[in-house]
C-alpha cells in the first residue's frame, strides 16, 4: 500500500513538473555568435571582389556610412561620363546592412561616389548588390574564412569585377 502511494505521488509531480517545465519558456540565444570587427578579402586570393567590413561590437550589422565598402575599376559607362579608366574608384555602403541571427546578409543600395572617390574631375553613382553569410564557429583571424557571399555593381564596376566575396577577420584593425 506505501509503495502504491509512492509510485502514485511520483506519477502526480511528474505531471505537475512537466507543466511547469513546460510553461517556462527557453532560454534562446538573442545574440548571434558573430565577431565584431573588420572583415576584408582573404590575402592574395584571386578572383575575389575588393570589400571590406566592420561588423558592429554587437554582431548584429555590418555599419554603413564612411566604415564598410570596396573598390574596383570603372564600368564603360562611368568612363563615358569622365571617370578615369586606369585608376580605381572606392565606394561606401551608405547605410548599415543587419545581419540575421543565421548570419545571412543582403543589400541592393545606390551609392554616390565623389570626385575624390572616382579619382576623376566628376563624382558618380551607380548600384550595387551585396549578399552572403558568415560562417558559424569557431574564427581564426587571417585563417578562417568567415564571410562568403556574392556582389554585383555592373553600373560602376568593369565588368571584369570578381563576383565572389570571400573574407577573414582581420585583429589588428579594429
């Protein structure tokens, strides 16, 4: 009779517990595993685009503004309009691009680009496309490749522009 009592109290608590276990919600994750700090191609890779990022301390968004962007040759038609063919121009992503808690990121944004920027007597502008993932795990700086993704400018790059974007953590400059 006490051991039926028993068996009946531990089946009740079971019960019991396993609600209260069920109510409380879990514990999630609410900041990606992503390191802050700059990002840039992989040494003397070939064939990958120039670009460059400084992911927040966060790890939320690559920041915008004068601190993430690239450089390439000119497009035919930028050199049409008076930018020098021989010298590359920069560009900055003018706004912050967020990254998803799966460290997905994607951007379609028109960048302006001044004289100084296009090394010519005019300014331009032009768009580009941006879009990759950040790798999970561990992150060896110089070592892993922790940003793969794609970017497009056909309206400000030569089309000789290398599409792919491959990047490490960079320590030293952040």
């Amino acid at each position: 009779m006490k051991l039926l009592r028993i068996a009946s109290l531990t089946v009740v608590l079971t019960f019991v517990c396993g609600g209260v276990a069920q109510a409380t919600p879990r514990l999630v994750r609410s900041t990606p595993p992503f390191i802050g700090g700059f990002y840039s191609e992989s040494g003397s890779t070939k064939g990958v685009a120039f670009i460059q990022f400084f992911v927040s301390g966060s790890g939320k968004e690559i920041l915008g503004g004068h601190t993430s962007g690239g450089s390439c040759l000119a497009s035919a038609a930028l050199v049409a309009e008076g930018v020098q063919s021989t010298g590359g121009i920069t560009f900055n992503f003018p706004r912050s691009i967020p990254i998803s808690p799966s460290g997905a990121f994607s951007a379609t944004e028109t960048v302006t680009m001044t004289p100084y920027e296009t090394q010519s007597t005019v300014g331009a502008s032009g768009t580009i496309t941006i879009s990759g993932h950040f790798t999970k795990g561990k992150i060896v700086s110089y070592r892993t490749n922790a940003v793969i993704g794609t970017f497009n400018a056909p309206s400000i790059c030569a089309t000789t522009t290398p599409t792919r974007v491959l990047m490490q953590w960079d320590i030293n400059d952040l």
